[in-house]
C-alpha cells in the first residue's frame, strides 16, 4: 500500500478548489474516529469532502458516497464525539473561503467564514494533518489561534515538542532539518548531488564500507530531502533511466542533470495523469511509469480525487477482507478442536458391548441362582446357563447385600450404562456430523471472493454455536459447577490494582460488573487488544503518572500493536466509555480520551513481569 503523500494531496486540491471555494457546509459527519465528512451545497448540486487522520490510510479527497448514513445514525448528543459537535456548532452553513496547502507538506488549511449568534462574522481554520501516526485533524480560530477541537490531544507526556488541545495557541509541526525537494533551488540540490557523488569516490577508493553512505540514489532521495515517500522515489529515479544503486548511480555522466531536470518537473507539474496499479502496491498523479511499466498491470482515472477515492476504498476493503477471513479462520479452528476434544471424551464413555452384557447377565445369573446365595457371601460360581458356550461364572457380590439387592445392583449399573453409552454415542454422532460441516465452511471461507461471502459464512458460524450439542451423561452429574469469570488483577508500582481483560467476554465483564464511573479504563488506539482498567478509590481523584504508564505498557504488550517500538493507548474515565451492544462484547465507544505513546522495547515494571513470564 502507498502512503498519502504531498504531490498527490496537491493534484487533489488542484481539482477540488474550484468545486468546493465559496461554497457552504450543509452537513458534517464522522464515519470514523479519525473521519470526517463535509456535504457542502451549491446550485450546481452537493459535493463530498473526505478528510481522514487515520494512521494508515488518512487522506484528503472528494467522494461520491459520504457512508454517513451507517456511521452517524444516531442524532443523540450522546452518541457523538466531542470533536463533531464543535464543528457542527461552529461550521454547519459556514462558506468555505480558503484552501491552503504548504508547498511540499502533508498540510492542508481549510478556511471558512463562520457567522455567530450575534451576526459576527470570523474565519475559523480546519487542518488535516496527514503524516502517519502523528496526523490529526485540528480546528483553530485564525484570528487568535486558539485551538477550539482536535480529533487527537497530544499532550506534554506524549510530545515535548508540540501539544495539542483545545484552548492552546496552534502552531505547526516542527520543520526538519533538510530542504523540501518542492522548494528546494538549484544551487542546493547541486550541493547536495556533489555530496554524494564524493562520498561513492571516497568509499570506492577506501578498503572498508561506510555505514552512513546511502545504499541506492532512492534511499539517498528520502534520506537528504523531505516531501519524497519510498513509492514517489522509486518513480522519480525509474523516470530518469538513472541506476538504483548509489555506485553505479553516481558514476553516471548524467546524474546530477538527470536528477535536477526531474525535480524541476516534479515543482511545476499541473497536468496530472491519475493511476494506480491493479494490485494496489502503488498509485501515481504523473505519467512518469509510461514506457518503465506494463501498461496493462495500471488503471487510469480522470480525475486524481477519483483514483484517491477508489484506491484507499480498495485498499480498505481488502484489509477488511484479510482480517475477517483471519478471524474466521480461527474460530473455525477453535471450533474444530472443541469439538474434536468433545468427540474424544465422548469415547471415554463408551462401554464396550460385552461388558455391558456382562452387567445384565450377571444379574439375570444371580437371580437363576437366587436360593444358592447365603447372607454375607461375596462371591457366586454358577453354571452359565445364558453363555452359548456355557462354562462357569464367577460373580463378585456385596456381602452386605442379599442376593435380590445384589441382583437390582447389577441391573442398576446395566441401566445406567446404557443411558450413558446412549448418549455418548449421540454426542459422537452429532459432533461428528458439526465437524464434517465446520471442515466443508472452512473450504468455503477460502474460497470466499468477498467481504459479504465471509460475512454470510460469519452468520451461518454463529447460527451453528447457538445450537448445543447433547450433553454426556457424566457419572456424577452434580460435580460440575458453574463457572465464574476471572479477571486478572495486577498491582501497580505505587499499590494501585489493575485489571486487565484477555478476550472480548472478559473485557465485556470488567465495563459491565467491575468497573466504577471514576475508574481508569485504558486500550491501544485503534487496534485490537486487551481492556485495562485502573481501580480509583472513592477517596482520590486519579492514579498517578507511573501507574497509569504501566497500565499502558500491560494494554499495549497485550495488542496486535505489540510488535511495534512505539505503540498509542488511549484512556479515559469509565464513565466515557460506552458499550456498543449486548451481541457485541468488548467493543465499545469512548470519548474525552488522552493519549499515551509507550516504547514496548524499554524494561517491563516489577509487577507485570509475572504476567509475561509464560
């Protein structure tokens, strides 16, 4: 997949401006967290501005279909984020006057005229910051550049840099310290290009090989200028015929006025030629892959909004479609080994068929030879008179018993065998019969060609568990309790408890029974994972920063995120945390969160190191 970079926000824009300026906002709606969409009206008719702050696919664009049906049904205040109803006060029939993207950043400003209560009329700023993690949508008063909402608070904890909140002064992200390949002059580049064609010299003529020298002229690009991702570098060197790696690269005659030609290009292009491939590793606004690149492996769009919108839809859908055939892969395999663990118990109590003959014959036997028993006798040797072949038999008797009472024992323990042997049999019969077609929908799920096939076969696995299978006859039936849930607690550095939940049923267990309104509940941003919940005494306020950071660290070791350096957990007081449904446990909807950015490579705290020990 490729990131949302800086030229492509430009050929955006480029198109967008004249649909969108003087035009007013009817509507807003957040499809998602970091989502949000702008309806805005004309004469000519109503168009959809998308601007997403997702880590992974944020994104400026117009779209055809706003999806705000599905994810802003509810008109209650309660269901909706703090950061929507400040726009909807601020901007509904506000004009859009302004659309401004620093030249060569991942920026853009959107300026409106907002008219207050009173009739006064002030400019309002909404920025999409589309950088990866660190993007944020942020809304700001341009006359005192005061931040009014973000859809992400960055507080002191989690950058010393920058913070961001409502009621703080707005300032842009800090600058790095390399120049902008949009902006940068001639002169510079030149420097720069003279730079590392010594440094290829200098490592050609020395007997060892320096680390900080650039393994490729694309890796060079990245590393000394900014506005350049791995996608737009690739294209820009395979456009100039130039060779990938820095030592041949370098060596070329043509190389620095290769280079500079392709980078004037790069600042002056407006004729955009939107595409992207068919199996979504790239896209392209230039027509730079012309001539280097089968034509037949791209799709073309006119306009660039249109190959943005159908790229990250694509993209979305198939993430969507790999991760719900994952999760159903597993239940299946769950499933399967619980019912295989089922049919192997099952078999335990089946009784071979002579040994239940054997039970029946012994009391028939027993009661043959009735007037042969005498009081506190334990054993019986008697002619077979039921055996084909005949013989003796020897039968074990309870000497506290007389021979009918012993007699009724063995027919009790046939009786009860039987039943249980039924049952079993039963038990095997259908489980059997469950796994033939849990296999038959697992063949299905592989061979699913899209997200609704998967999402009918997930229904057709949930119908199928709600039905239970016959239960086995236990020997002692009352011996088995009903279980409780158990949630694991740890305490933290300064003595504080924290709960922590390990799957959904758990986690729906900590917001429904255990949690307080004042506790602590903390969950990786925007990741599956673990609920934490840090208990706070009636008698205090909030935990201290320690315990809270190690509450994080538990939340984001126990993520899909946990493989990350730097992973983001979110927490709030419980009261903001709202669940989304009985028919789904563990996922919920919170609100007035903050932000922890935590390093899963530092020391694990004393008191989770008996947590991971396994």
């Amino acid at each position: 997949m490729q990131p949302f970079d800086a030229l492509t926000m430009r050929a955006v824009l480029s198109e967008a401006k004249p649909l969108l300026i003087g035009r007013k906002v009817d509507k807003i709606y957040q499809v998602a967290r970091d989502e949000v969409v702008f309806s805005m009206r004309a004469k000519a008719g109503m168009t959809n501005l998308l601007l997403s702050a997702q880590s992974a696919y944020g994104r400026v664009c117009l779209i055809r279909q706003t999806q705000a049906p599905n994810a802003d049904r509810s008109k209650s205040n309660q269901n909706q984020s703090q950061f929507l109803l400040v726009l909807r006060r601020h901007l509904t029939s506000a004009t859009l006057v302004g659309i401004e993207q620093p030249t060569g950043e991942r920026t853009v400003d959107l300026i409106f005229s907002c008219v207050d209560e009173v009739g006064g009329t002030s400019l309002k700023v909404l920025t999409a910051e589309v950088m990866g993690r660190h993007s944020n949508l942020i809304f700001w008063d341009k006359t005192t550049d005061k931040i009014l909402t973000a859809s992400h608070v960055v507080t002191r904890e989690m950058s010393r840099q920058r913070e961001v909140a409502a009621g703080l002064r707005f300032v842009r992200p800090p600058k790095q310290d390399k120049p902008n390949i949009f902006t940068v002059s001639k002169d510079a580049f030149m420097g720069k290009a003279d730079e590392i064609i010594q440094q290829a010299k200098s490592e050609a003529t020395a007997e060892g090989s320096s680390a900080t020298l650039a393994p490729t002229v694309e890796q060079w690009l990245i590393t000394t200028f900014t506005g350049l991702g791995r996608q737009l570098s690739e294209e820009f060197v395979a456009s100039t015929g130039i060779s990938s790696p820095i030592k041949t690269g370098t060596a070329d005659q043509n190389f620095k006025s290769a280079l500079w030609e392709k980078t004037l290009a790069l600042q002056a292009e407006d004729r955009f030629k939107p595409a992207m491939r068919l199996d979504l590793s790239r896209y392209t606004v230039l027509s730079w892959w012309a001539g280097v690149d089968n034509d037949q492996v791209w799709k073309s769009f006119p306009t660039a909004n249109d190959m943005v919108d159908d790229y990250y839809r694509a993209v979305e859908s198939r993430e969507q479609f790999q991760q719900l055939r994952e999760r159903l892969r597993s239940e299946l395999k769950n499933e399967t080994e619980k019912l295989e663990n089922r049919i192997t118990a099952a078999s335990q109590h089946v009784t071979p068929a002579e040994n239940l003959e054997q039970l029946k014959r012994s009391g028939d036997l027993i009661l043959a030879h009735l007037n042969e028993i005498k009081p506190g006798q334990e054993v019986l040797s008697c002619e077979n008179l039921f055996g084909a072949n005949g013989g003796t038999e020897t039968i074990k008797l309870n000497p506290n018993l007389n021979g009918s009472q012993n007699a009724q024992f063995f027919y009790r323990q046939f009786a009860k065998t039987r039943s249980r042997l039924s049952a079993a049999s039963a038990a095997c019969a259908e489980a059997s019969k469950r796994l033939e077609a849990l296999k038959q929908q697992s063949e299905a799920v592989e061979k699913a060609a899209d997200t609704d096939e998967l999402r009918r076969l997930k229904d057709t696995l949930i119908g199928r568990k709600q039905n239970e299978l016959p239960k086995i006859a236990q020997v002692r039936p009352n011996e088995k309790k009903k279980t409780k849930t158990k949630i694991l607690s740890l305490v933290s550095s300064d003595g504080w408890t924290i709960y922590v939940g390990r799957n959904r049923h758990e986690n729906d267990h900590l917001l429904s029974r255990l949690a307080q309104p004042n506790d602590l509940w903390l969950h990786v941003l925007g990741q599956g994972g673990a609920h934490v919940l840090i208990r706070v005494p009636a008698s205090k306020q909030e935990p201290p920063l320690t315990t809270i950071k190690e509450a994080a660290q538990v939340a984001a070791r126990l993520s899909k995120a946990s493989t990350g350096s730097k992973v983001r957990v979110v927490y709030t007081q419980c009261k903001h945390v709202k669940k989304l449904g009985k028919d789904k446990p563990g996922l919920v909807r919170y609100e007035n969160e903050k932000t922890l950015e935590i390093d899963t490579s530092a020391p694990m705290p004393k008191c989770m190191k008996t947590l991971f020990s396994n």
